[in-house]
C-alpha cells in the first residue's frame, strides 16, 4: 500500500480507525466555477476536476475505506448541457479510464458504475466495461461512478425490477400476476427489497455524503440510500478538492452522532426517567394558557 503524505497522516492519525465510515459519496460539483474564476473554459475545469477524482480515490484506498461513490454524470446533465460539453464529459471519462487503470490496479481499487449506463455511446460504455474487468479482482476501495444517473430513475427501475420478477415468478408457478399479489406477495413487499433490486444492491448505504462548492442541495442523488447519511457541504470547488480534505470530511464525520431517529448514546432511560411526567408537564402548560394566570393579558 502506498503511504499518505504527512500532512494526510496527522489528521488520519487522529482518527479513530473503528468508526472510519464503510460508503463515503461525493456530489463533485464547481468544476465550472473554478474554470470561471480563471477566465478558463469550463472544460478545463472539468479536466481539473478528473485530477482531483484519482487524488481523492488513492487516499481513499489508503485509508481502507471500503465504498467510495462519486457523482459524475447525472441524467440532467445529460438532457440539459450542451451537446459539446456532454461529448467532452464523455471523451474526459474514457481517457480517465485509460489512464488510470494502472493506478487503479497499483491501489487495490476495484471500478464499479451506476445508472442507465446502457445509454451513454457504446463506445464509452466498452471501455467501462473493460476498466470493470481490469479491476475486478482488487479487494480494497470500490469505487462507484453514478453515470448517467438519477435517484429517482432509479426508484422506477427498481420497481420494474421487482414487478418484472414477481411476474416471472408467477409464470414459472403456473399463475397469473394477480394470483401472486394476492397470495400476499404485495404485504410480504419489503424496505430490503427495495434495497436489493436498485443499482446499489451489493454496497452499504452511505454513512457520508460530501458535496463541494457550497450549494445546499442532494441535487437527485442516492435519495433512498442516503435516509440515514451525514451530510457535509464544503464551499472549496470540486477541482480544489484533495485526499486531506477527505480525510477532513471524515474527522467531521466521526464527532457527530448518529442516531438513526433514536436517542443517542448520552440519552439513556435513566436521564429519560428524571424529565418531569408527562402530566406534570400538561398541568404547567394548562396552567400557562390559563388567563386567569395572567390577569394582565387578560381581556376586559
Ligand atoms: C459539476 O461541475 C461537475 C460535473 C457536472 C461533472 C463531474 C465531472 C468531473 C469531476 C470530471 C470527470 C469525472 C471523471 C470520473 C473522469 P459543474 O460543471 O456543474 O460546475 P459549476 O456548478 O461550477 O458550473
């Protein structure tokens, strides 16, 4: 494994290696911002931005983190960018590939892809394929590209999934579809269901999600994976960003607490148990609307 700078290594130093999270996702976004403030085309911030891709992938493997998602290429970036600058986003992804999958191999990173990728120029999806197969034997760091992607897209192509499977399922039982649904398929229809048949079936939901250059928005992006994620916005620009910042994300990460709708760790029964019972508190509060209580406010 190759080392971390010594800057990276301080603060991976200070973090606790137990609660590194297992799927860090990243919305990369200002590419076009960091060219603007350049008076460069926004193409080159594009290609700056493919940079800080493999910089934040090699510290990732470093660390061990085991899912790293990143959002490239969403379906309205597809539909609502200029056709040359979608072409050159293409171009950018295959020679990214190309070039980088040595690296890949180098750093033990396994290329995975999500969305309608079926739709991207067959030739782009040829070399996917072929830097999916390079890397298919790498154990570290598996690294997610969402291309052509959007969450809710998603959501439809699950439930084709599973109506299709339920209808295949029916078929092969003699039945109809109908039967099926009302042999109590529809009730025994589950959360993990839903899970298993969307693109990222095979990985952990995200326990952090990033997105750079400051907009405050999910922008359509893993909507049911993320229920539960840490969500950090950081105004740097996506072609700014690097592994220690990453690595920053993480320490971030590791001093919130997370309580899935619960009540935390310093909240046991016992603290519970010392806030005043619930009538106590309907007394005071009845006792507060009570005009008499207030002769002042009273209305004469
Ligand atoms: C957002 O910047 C970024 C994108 C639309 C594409 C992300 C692409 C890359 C990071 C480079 C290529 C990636 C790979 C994997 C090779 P923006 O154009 O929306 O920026 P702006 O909001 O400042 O205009």
């Amino acid at each position: 494994m190759h080392e971390l700078s010594p800057e990276e290594g301080s603060i991976y130093g200070q973090l606790d290696p137990s609660r590194i999270p297992q799927h860090v996702a990243i919305i990369m976004d200002g590419n076009g911002r960091w060219a603007g403030k350049r008076a460069l085309k926004r193409f080159l911030g594009h290609q700056q931005g493919a940079e800080s891709v493999q910089f934040v992938v090699e510290t990732a493997s470093r660390i061990d983190l085991p899912f790293l998602t990143l959002y490239a290429f969403s379906l309205e970036n597809n539909l609502r960018r200029p056709k040359s600058e979608v072409s050159f986003l293409m171009k950018l992804l295959k020679s990214y590939l190309i070039g980088n999958v040595k690296r890949m191999n180098d750093n033990n990173v396994r290329m995975n892809y999500i969305g309608r990728t079926h739709e991207l120029p067959p030739e782009v999806q040829d070399t996917m394929q072929w830097a999916m197969e390079s890397t298919g034997k790498n154990t570290g760091t598996t690294l997610t590209l969402a291309l052509n992607y959007g969450a809710r897209t998603e959501i439809v192509d699950a439930l084709r999934k599973i109506l299709a499977d339920l209808t295949a399922e029916a078929h092969s039982n003699g039945c109809s579809l109908e039967d099926l649904l009302g042999a109590g398929a529809l009730d025994r229809l589950d959360e993990p269901d839903i899970s298993r048949a969307l693109y990222t079936a095979r990985m952990p939901d995200p326990d952090l999600v990033i997105r750079t250059s400051g907009e405050q928005r999910i922008s359509n992006f893993l909507l049911w994976q993320i229920a539960y994620a840490e969500i950090l916005i950081t105004d740097r620009l996506w072609p700014d960003f690097r592994g220690i910042h990453l690595l920053e994300a993480i320490a971030d990460y590791q001093r919130r607490e997370r309580r899935y709708g619960g009540l935390g760790e310093n909240q046991t029964d016992e603290n519970v148990s010392t806030l005043e019972p619930a009538d106590q508190v309907a007394d005071e509060i009845k006792q507060e609307l009570d005009p008499q209580s207030h002769p002042a406010l009273t209305r004469r």
